[in-house]
C-alpha cells in the first residue's frame, strides 16, 4: 500500500484535492463558492456518493462530495463517500477532507470508514506488466478540530490497518496461480507472520499424509504443485477468548476430472480467496491489540485433473476419521476444509469460523454482493452478521436444514460430497457440520462477492479481499 492517511486540524498546503461534505438540504459549505442552485444547474444534489469537481484557477481543486441526510450519517454512507471522493479526485496525489469531521457518528469510526473508503478505492493490484498499474494517491489527510481530533487520530490508525490487510488478500488473490500456488502462500505467511509477531507452523504433503488429512491430501493428487497447510496462531496477553478461522485455499480450481468448461476457470486463480482472508485478517491482529487469542489455518492446494487425479467413486478418510465418496471432484472445497475444520477442533476453540469460496449455489441464491452464512449456533452467526453491518461487507443467513442430511448418505461411505442439485449451500454446509462436533461453527460462503468486474464505491476492479475485514471486527469484538 503506498498511500499513507494522516490527520490535521486544517487542510494543509499540499493538498492538490479537497473534499467537502454535502448534504441534500441544508446550508452549502462557503468554501465551495456556489449555491445550492448553482449545484444543482450541474447534476448535483448532495446525494449519497454523488460528487462534483470544481477546478480553481488557484490552490486545490474542490469536490463537492454528497452525504445525503446529514441527520442519517453512517459508517458506511461515509466510507462510500470517501471512495468516491478519492476516485473523482484520482488525478491527484494528496487529497484532504473533513468526512471525519461530521456530526452523528464517533469520531473514531467516522475515520476508520474514511481511512478505509479512500485507501480501498484507491488500490490498484500492480499486475505482471513492463509499466505496473498505479494511482496517483500518495496521502489522503482527514481534518478535524480539537474536539473530534483524537478519535479521528485513532480511527484514521485503524482504518489504515484493516485496509492494508484487505490490500493484502487482494493482491493475493489477484496474482496469477503460476505466481501464486501453495508453497508461495506458505511463504508470504512466514513472511506476515515474522512481520506481526505471529507464530507459524507449515506442513508438507509428507506431514499432512502422517497427519491423516485424506481431504487435502485427495483434492492435490492431481496436481504436480504439492500442498501446504499453514497454522498461524495469535496470542495477546489474558485472552478473552479463542477463535479458530479455517480458510479454503485452493490456489487454482479445474474442478478436476469434473472439469469445469473454460470460462468457469478464468477466475479460478481467487478460489483461495478465504484463505487469503484468513492470512490477511491474522496479520492485521497486533497492530489492531486484539484481545481474542486466534488460530488460522489455511488449506492450500490446486485441483488439477491428471492420470493421478481423485476420481469419482473414490473414498477419501478425514483427519477426524469419517469417509466420504467423492461423487463429483469439483465439490472440493468441502474436502480440504474438512481437514481444517477437524484440526481446529482439537485445539478446543470456543468458537470456528471457516470462509470459502465454496459453491455457485450461493451465486444463485444471493446474487454476487452478498455472501452467505450458516452455522450450528444462533449466537455466533449473530456476531458475524453485526460485524457484516459494521464493515459493510454484507451476509445473508442461510438455514442448517437437518432434514437434508439424508441427501449426503453414501452406500460405501459415512457420506458422499454433493447432495444433488438442490439447496446446494445447505447440503455442502451440512457436509461441513461434519467435522465441528459441539464447537459453535459457522460457514462464510464468498463465491459472489470474492471479485467484481469494474469498480464499485470502496471496491476496485479485481479481487474484493472479501471477508477481511470482517473477521477483524469479529475477533475484536469476540468473547465467550
């Protein structure tokens, strides 16, 4: 991330762009120099992201920046607001605005959503070019008065932090996978880990095979890149609780022998997105003085088809010793968290989080700017949902019906990976449900919103780092 944020108490000199707050009534700020009227003559209303760039012949170009209800401020009208301030002011390398400012909301969340609405707009994945992509933002400088100053301070450190862990999953997800396969994420969590104070542990394909992970250990055989499975362990002093995040990181997806047709591959290379959420989210953990002891555990393989591939028919054992027939090698997700999920109880977490990319049934159900949840406690999935609302990272309940779990039966195994065409999020969380005993569980299905293919508000083009930033909040936030 090159941009840094800063605070003032006015906008300071270097400043190429200023963003000034709006609202759709009221008083326009004087420091625009037109009226309501004038506004209005030139398409803007002060709308809720709407925004208007109004060059001076001298000193920095203004940008009406619409709030809406200046009464109904939120966190996330005004991360939306900086999103598309920065996006109007792109030419420019400092912009300075006083979003943070506002009357309605805490001074420190006013700023974490600022921080993160500007600097998340602003990312750009560099990509494999002779000239690598870049944005012109070097500074975004939030201004405040004595009053506000300190928790704008605060949440403006804040926001910084949790958009460079969301910078971080999107870049991850965004690189190539001949640039990205298991042992390359294994290295950048050594590389977070040493970084942020985190202890690390990374088993090879010999260790998971004497470990009894069959789900990784099957999904990989096709593959010549070997897997990695990475526990990454947080622990701050006197923990108030203890929390397992498990992330699904198949680094490219085929779907296997149950090839996927051509244009179903192209995004594969994201199919690791929750793993990338889990890393991101675990480096984020010590800057943020997070009280919550947290495991992370990323499941990381391709599936490939090959001579060796898993084949439909076979019957795979578990870590924790239940079997499944594979009936379809594209429902593999399922199989290496199952390894994740069963290693994470053994820890004795009051609670397990997994997130995945996990099934096109999601897609259908709930469209791509939402995910969905579903999970075995009523409490944890409500902790989820309130930090769904806090990062604007949305999340959609889905029910853990018990009734489908006959579709699962298998004649030759404790059960088979798919249960037919229908309730696909249900049947592939019932699978899931498997291997979490009593421990509270819930499941993040991402398939949707893990890209997005032009920008939108705070998200760019690319990967969306999915996921980060809420399980920040959610550990931050924890206690049992």
């Amino acid at each position: 991330m090159t941009a840094i944020v800063t605070t003032a108490r006015t906008t300071p000199k270097s400043a190429n762009a200023v963003g000034v707050p709006v609202a759709n009534s009221g008083a326009v700020p004087r420091s625009l120099g037109l009226s309501r009227a004038a506004l209005a003559a030139h398409g803007f209303e002060g709308k809720a992201g709407q925004t208007l760039v109004l060059p001076a012949a001298t000193g920095p170009t203004q940008v009406a920046v619409g709030i809406g209800d200046a009464a109904a401020l939120t966190p996330q009208v005004l991360r939306n607001a900086a999103a598309a301030l920065v996006r109007a002011a792109s030419k420019h390398a400092v912009v300075s605005t006083s979003l943070a400012d506002l009357p309605g909301v805490d001074a420190a969340t006013a700023a974490q959503a600022v921080a993160e609405g500007g600097l998340l707009a602003a990312y750009r994945y560099a990509g494999i070019k002779k000239t690598p992509n870049t944005t012109a933002l070097t500074e975004l400088v939030l201004t405040a008065g004595e009053a506000r100053a300190k928790g704008v301070a605060t949440g403006a450190e804040r926001g910084t932090v949790t958009a460079a862990a969301a910078y971080l999953a999107r870049d991850l997800a965004n690189t190539p996978p001949a640039h990205m396969n298991a042992r390359h994420i294994a290295d950048k969590a050594v590389e977070v880990a040493k970084a942020t104070g985190l202890e690390v542990e990374v088993f090879n394909k010999d260790q998971l095979a004497a470990m009894g992970c069959g789900g990784m250990l099957g999904v990989n055989r096709g593959s010549t890149e070997p897997p990695r499975m990475v526990r990454l362990t947080y622990t701050p002093r006197n923990p108030q609780g203890h929390v397992a995040l498990v992330g699904k990181g198949v680094m490219f997806d085929s779907g296997g022998l149950s090839l996927k047709p051509s244009d179903g591959q192209i995004a594969m290379k994201m199919d690791m997105s929750g793993a990338a959420a889990v890393l991101a989210t675990m480096g984020a953990l010590k800057a943020l003085k997070c009280r919550t002891k947290v495991t992370g555990y990323l499941m990381c393989t391709d599936n490939m088809p090959s001579g060796s591939a898993l084949k439909l028919g076979d019957v795979l054992t578990f870590r924790n010793g239940k079997t499944a027939e594979i009936h379809n090698t594209d429902a593999e997700g399922r199989l290496v968290l199952a390894d994740g999920l069963s290693l994470a109880v053994e820890d004795g977490p009051d609670a397990i989080v997994d997130i995945a990319t996990l099934t096109g049934a999601c897609m259908v159900a709930l469209g791509m700017k939402m995910a969905g949840v579903v999970g075995n406690d009523q409490a944890l999935v409500d902790r989820l949902r309130a930090s769904s609302t806090a990062t604007d990272e949305s999340i959609w309940q889905l029910p853990l019906e018990k009734s489908y779990r006959k579709l699962l039966d298998s004649n030759v195994a404790d059960m088979r990976n798919i249960g037919g065409p229908y309730g696909g999020v249900i049947t592939s969380s019932l699978f899931l449900s498997e291997f979490v005993g009593d421990v509270p569980w819930a499941h993040l299905d991402i398939a949707g919103p893990m890209a997005v293919d032009g920008d939108d508000g705070w998200l760019s083009r690319g990967a969306t780092g999915f996921g980060t930033r809420l399980l920040i909040d959610f550990a931050l936030s924890f206690a049992k």
